[in-house]
C-alpha cells in the first residue's frame, strides 16, 4: 500500500481541479467540489493545518472513488508537471 501524501487544504483542492472538479461554494472553512461525472467531496481549509490521514483516506476512496495505488499514481504525474 503506498504511503499517502500530506496534503494542506488548498494544496488538496488545487489538486482536485487538476483532476477535474471544479468548486461548487464555499462555506465558513469547507469547499465543495464537484466533477463532470457526479462525483463530489468537502474538503476543509482550516488555516495552515495538514488534512487528517483518515479523512484523505475517505475522500480518496468514497468520493473519488478510485483506489489509494491510482490516487497516488496520478499525484506522482501532477507533482511531475509542476
């Protein structure tokens, strides 16, 4: 199982709209995004603090619904492109 990444809020969002979502609102310290095919998360953006590794883990696996092996594989390609 790889390891997962730390991920701040905005770092996490920026992210997401690299693989598709687009923020929907916004609402105190959570954004929602949705993406083209009905998929959606929250993700919180408490200041400068790390999202939690269980959380990551849910939105990676039930709102991503992708495995944690292709979540990382295509963070290894956005990190490339950086």
């Amino acid at each position: 199982m790889p390891k997962l990444p730390v991920f701040k809020g905005k770092e996490l969002i920026k992210f997401l709209e690299y693989l598709g979502f687009e923020v929907t609102r916004t609402k105190g310290s959570h954004w929602r995004l949705k993406s083209e095919d009905g998929r959606a998360t929250s993700v919180p953006v408490h200041g400068n603090k790390d999202i939690p590794k269980g959380l990551l883990r849910k939105i990676i696996r039930e709102d991503l619904e992708m495995s944690l092996e292709d979540f990382d594989a295509l963070y290894s390609k956005y990190r490339g492109n950086k």
